[in-house]
C-alpha cells in the first residue's frame, strides 16, 4: 500500500473503499464485497462499527496503514474457519454477489459475534507467504553458479512465522529447473516468464529468523491465525498454508524475537566457518523498519562485507 495513492484522503470509509478496491484488482472478488461490507458497519450499532468509526485519526491514511479492514477480514474469515459461523460461505464461494445481500449477510456475523471480532483489531494481519522463497532459492542458484556457494547460511529479517525460514524442506519448479526434495508437501511452481535460473547445487547448512512479533506456527491457535488472514479464494495459497503448517509440526522453524539492527549487529559478530555463504536477506519487511534501524542494519552489512573473503562470503 503505497502512501501516495491515498495520503489526500480524510475520511475512514474511503479507506475502506480503497482497500475494498485493491483486493478486487488482486483476484479476490469475494474478500473484496466482505470488505466493502464494512462501510455499513459505520452506523455503529455494533461495537466493531464503533470501533472502524472511530479507529484513530478516522481518515483514509490511518486506516490503511494499519491494515484495519483486513483485520477484520480475517476475523470474519477465522469464525468460518472454525466452524463458528458459516453465513459467509455462500459469499466465499462466490454464490452470493450481490453487495447489498453481502452487506447483511456481514452485519448479521458481526453482530452476532461482537465481542470475538473486537480482538482482531488489536494486531495487523501477518501474513507469511511460502511462495517468497521461490525467488530466494533462484537467487541461490545463481550465486552457486557463479562460484559463491553451494553452502549457505540464511538469516531472515521479518521472518514473522518463518514459513520461508523452513524453504530448504520446499520443492522448487522454477522455469523448469527444479531443486529441493522432491517428496516434499511443499510444491513451488511459480509462473515464470523469461530465462529460468541456473541449475547449480545448493546446500543449505543452517537457516534462522528474527521478528518483532514472531508467530508460532506449530501452534494450532496460531497457525489457524495466521492462515485466517490468507483471502478464500487464493486456494493455491491456502494449500500451501496447509502445507507449511504440517511442516512446522514436524520441525517447527527456528525464529526469536528481536529487533533486526539488533539481530543483525549480533549475527555479523558471530565467528564464520570457511566455506558458508552468510546470507541475510528478507522479503517485504524493509519498508516497515525504522529509517535509523535500516542505516544500522546496513552499516553493519557494509562493514562486515568489506572484510568479507572468498572463503567466507557475505551477501
């Protein structure tokens, strides 16, 4: 959500609207007439219509920076996932279009589950996407091919859950080259256009994260959470939800909870076996650090990659 497409706006409903638009422009029509849903709950005859009414500041910046009508998108979602409430199914399955049926069908859940759908307000939605690590093991293959690798160490900024600290148990298809275990749940195949990357080995020897909040994700409260924030109709996403969920129940991935100049002054301190590629790296996490936090973390990279050698890489 980029600050220019809406810092102008005043009003909260128009934040509602935007976000109700951009979910329709992402594929997912149905999260979308949920999401737009909200606007008739600023009468405030409920105390979630209260609280969108009133959501601090009330204009349209406030409301999508802090994500507040996808909290409660994720909420509606989670009592479906539970079996709590199943009035929005028809909605989800994209049987019921009409908005105006999609705005009662939504009032009828939130008023009928008030005090549960307050708490998703609390946090923003955190969302952790399997997918991500397609581009991180492309980036892999190419470093081995040029010579820096094939064994790596990964340190993940924002790793939230750490679905894509587990990548190395994932199976890649990426333009046709094809790297992980083959037997693996976990199947990525992204749309690929242009040149596929290289093939090149890579060995993974060690793969850690750090967030401000981390999830649990071999926690089922958790983990069922989490997957509430993910739209109904990304089914592909869904499965691979499912998929990262049954891994973490095997081996849950290895996150702790820090700041990330922190994490990565003290990571950059630790002695480096000849041999290993450190690697830190993240996926959509940089533009939420602080500015003085980011000029931390890259001095610290700057400064540990100019003494950095061929037999004890940095990237």
């Amino acid at each position: 959500m980029g600050g220019s497409d809406f810092m102008g706006s005043s009003s909260g409903a128009e934040g509602i609207a935007w976000q109700a638009d951009h979910v329709a422009a992402n594929n997912a029509p149905a999260t979308s007439r949920v999401v737009r849903a909200q606007l008739a709950l600023l009468d405030g005859t409920t105390e979630v219509g209260r609280t969108l009414r009133d959501w601090p500041k009330n204009n349209q910046a406030a409301v999508l920076e802090g994500a507040v009508p996808l909290r409660l998108a994720g909420g509606l979602h989670h009592l479906h996932l539970t079996g709590a409430e199943d009035a929005l199914w028809p909605v989800y399955r994209g049987e019921v279009t009409d908005q105006a049926a999609v705005d009662a069908l939504v009032a009828g859940v939130v008023a009928r589950h008030d005090d549960a759908l307050l708490g998703w307000f609390d946090s923003p939605p955190q969302t952790n996407e399997a997918g991500r690590s397609a581009s991180f093991m492309a980036g892999l293959l190419w470093l081995s091919a040029h010579g820096i690798g094939p064994r790596f160490a990964l340190n993940e900024l924002g790793a939230s859950a750490g679905i894509n600290t587990m990548m190395e148990r994932y199976y890649y298809d990426l333009g046709g080259v094809r790297a992980g275990p083959a037997a693996s749940p976990m199947r990525i195949r992204p749309e690929w256009r242009g040149s596929p990357p290289p093939v090149a080995p890579v060995d993974i020897v060690s793969i850690k994260g750090c967030d401000q909040m981390p999830q649990n994700l071999a926690d089922p409260a958790s983990a069922l959470r989490i997957k509430s924030y993910v739209w109904p109709e990304n089914l592909d996403r869904i499965a691979r939800m499912d998929a990262a969920i049954a891994l973490a129940a095997e081996c849950a991935p290895d996150v702790v909870q820090a700041d990330a100049a922190d994490w990565v002054e003290a990571l950059l301190a630790e002695p480096q076996e000849d041999g290993i590629v450190r690697v830190i790296h993240h996926s959509i996490v940089w533009q939420y650090i602080p500015t003085p936090a980011q000029h931390r973390i890259t001095h610290a990279i700057e400064t540990a990659g100019a003494s950095a050698t061929a037999e004890r890489p940095l990237v």
